[in-house]
C-alpha cells in the first residue's frame, strides 16, 4: 500500500462526511485525491476528480463565497501534459 492508495481510499469517506460543512476544504481534499490518482498513474481517473473540484470551486467563487486559487489550474496543467495535451494552452487561459 502506498500513501496515495490509502488518501484515495479516504478521501470518498471524508468528504461524504463534511461535504455539507466546509466547501473550500471539500475542493482541497479533491485536489489532492487527483494528485494521487495522477501520481498512481491514473490520469483519467484524476482528470475527472479535477474536473469536479473545478466545477465546485467556479460555482462557489461566482457568489463571492471563496476566492480564486490557482492550484486546481496546476493540477490540470500536469494532468493535461500526463495526457499527453497541449497543457500550455491551458494555462494561458488561466492567466488570461
């Protein structure tokens, strides 16, 4: 068992637990599951644990209950170079 075996594993446990109570750690916490799954070689599976941190964090940040942050961007950037896209793209649409 590596680390990141046992972060994924948890991960769906913690967050069917505080989903509700803490928005901005839910959004972190998937982060990290898709930097696992990135990590254990997965970068399908990751790509669309990051796509659902995105979709929550652009939601939340829209009504003004969090603020921007850049690491969901970075994730991407790697998961898009693990697939072999033009993650360069993509990351100039985040600056931009």
């Amino acid at each position: 068992f590596h680390n990141h075996d046992i972060l994924v594993r948890d991960t769906m446990f913690f967050l069917s637990i505080n989903y509700a109570s803490s928005h901005l750690i839910c959004i972190q916490v998937l982060c990290y599951k898709s930097e696992a799954l990135l990590k254990l070689h997965k970068p399908d599976e990751a790509e669309a644990v990051c796509a659902q941190a995105q979709k929550l964090e652009t939601s939340l940040h829209k009504l003004g209950l969090i603020p921007a942050d850049s690491f969901s961007h970075m994730l991407r950037a790697h998961i898009e170079m693990s697939l072999g896209r033009c993650a360069v793209l993509l990351q100039l649409k985040c600056v931009l």
